[in-house]
C-alpha cells in the first residue's frame, strides 16, 4: 500500500516570515497546526520536510543532520527569493537544535526552540523513537508481523550510525549557544518524556540574547505542537514574534 506523503508547506501572508521546522522522525504535520495559527495573523510560514522523512524509516536512515541542514537552507533561500528578508525561527525538538543553530548563522530576528536538547538523547529512546515510527509505517503498508520484524532488526543495526552524526549536531550546536544574541523565547513541556528537561535551563543561561524568556508548560509532553497546551503555546509564540523588533510591517 502507498502511503500519502506530508508535504512542505508555504503559507503565504504578510511581510513578516516565520520558518517552522520538525523533529527528528517527524514531519511538517507537527508544525502545520502551529503555521496556520500565525498564518492567519499576518505571519507568512515555511515548513520544510527534511530529506528522508515522511516515508519508510529505512530512508530516514540513508541521510543525516549535514543533509537535514542543507534543507532548512533551502527553506531560508525560498525565503528570501519570495521577497521575506525577514524572519524568524520555530523549531520543534530536533527542529529546536537547528532553530538555535540558525540564531548564530543568519540574520534572524528570533528563535523560539521548543523541547530541544542540549545534550544528545539517550540512543535506548531515539531507537524506540525509530521503533515505534518503523512499525507504526508498516503496519499501514500492510507488511505482516514476520516481515515487520525482520525489517526492524536490520533498522536498528543501522541506526547507531546516523544516531552517533545527530548526537554530534546536538553538541556542536550546544558548544555555540554563547554566541547566541537574537531574541529567543524558550519553550519546554513539563512532561517531556524525550529530553532532559534541564536543557531548557541550560540554554537559558547560555544564551547571551538581552531579550530572552523561558516558558513551561506544565501538562505538556515532547511534542508540544500537538499537545493539550497548543492553544496557549500558538498564542504565547505570536505574543513572542509581535514583541519583536521588526522593519516590516
């Protein structure tokens, strides 16, 4: 059975651009709720697919953060050739990292990293993340249980590989938080079950930005976009985004 893939999504709008990026295993769906949201408030939102994801997990495999990168640049230069100058970012977990990333690499007007870590995550919870995503995927193929299993015990002899090139991202992009100095409103789900929570702190007090804020949400878990304190998290993010010092109206 072929599975309709997510797509990237570009919502036009006002001036004032927005670039949402997803998590690792995830897609643009966790972000979409969220772009429509800001959307609807002037905001023009990007939501790239990073390469591999989407589709069967084996893809998710045969790429790594260096090609992950090189698609939220893409995003940025579909950005500015639309005429966005600028914009800021929203990232979700994996999604956070690179949003931190991008505040010391471009020309942003603001971060917002939500339940991203700051210290690579335990490889056990990345391979049931994996896991999880692999059997959910196949079963909707209609693979049966033998060949379902099989196929999951070659994807986690693969996975350390492209688990060891994320880790290394997490810690480079933590070893440059001090040179952060954009605006950045820091997001983290009490309940994270992904992450340690201390993360949020640590980048908190990182981040050298004059203009930062932290935020918990305390009935919330990993992938907050989705969760029951959406609501709020879409409003506080638009009360974050209008706070900022924008030359576009």
């Amino acid at each position: 059975m072929e599975l309709k893939r997510p797509k990237p999504f570009f919502l036009e709008s006002g001036a004032r651009a927005v670039l949402l990026l997803h998590g690792f295993t995830g897609n643009s769906v966790d972000v979409r709720q969220l772009g429509r949201y800001l959307n609807k408030h002037g905001y023009t939102c990007c939501g790239p697919v990073y390469s591999g994801h989407g589709g069967p997990a084996e893809e998710l495999l045969d790429v790594g953060p260096e090609d992950w990168w090189r698609d939220i640049c893409a995003a940025v230069d579909l950005l500015r050739s639309s005429g966005h100058s600028e914009f800021a970012v929203c990232g979700l977990s994996l999604g956070g990292v690179f949003s931190l990333k991008c505040g010391y690499t471009f020309s942003v007007k603001g971060i917002v990293p939500m339940c991203a870590p700051s210290k690579p995550v335990l490889r056990e919870r990345l391979i049931a993340g994996i896991t999880n995503y692999a059997r959910t995927y196949k079963r909707y193929q209609g693979k049966s249980e033998e060949e379902t299993a099989a196929e999951l015990t070659g994807l986690k002899q693969r996975a350390p590989t492209v688990l060891q090139r994320l880790a290394g991202l997490v810690d480079e992009v933590r070893s440059h938080c001090h040179s952060i100095t954009v605006p950045t409103f820091i997001v983290q789900a009490r309940k994270d079950e992904m992450i340690e929570t201390s993360s949020a702190q640590y980048f908190f007090n990182t981040i050298q930005s004059a203009d930062k804020q932290l935020k918990w949400y305390e009935n919330s878990t990993h992938v907050i976009t989705l969760g029951t304190e959406k609501v709020q998290l879409h409003q506080d993010i638009y009360a974050f985004l209008e706070s900022l010092d924008w030359s576009v109206s």
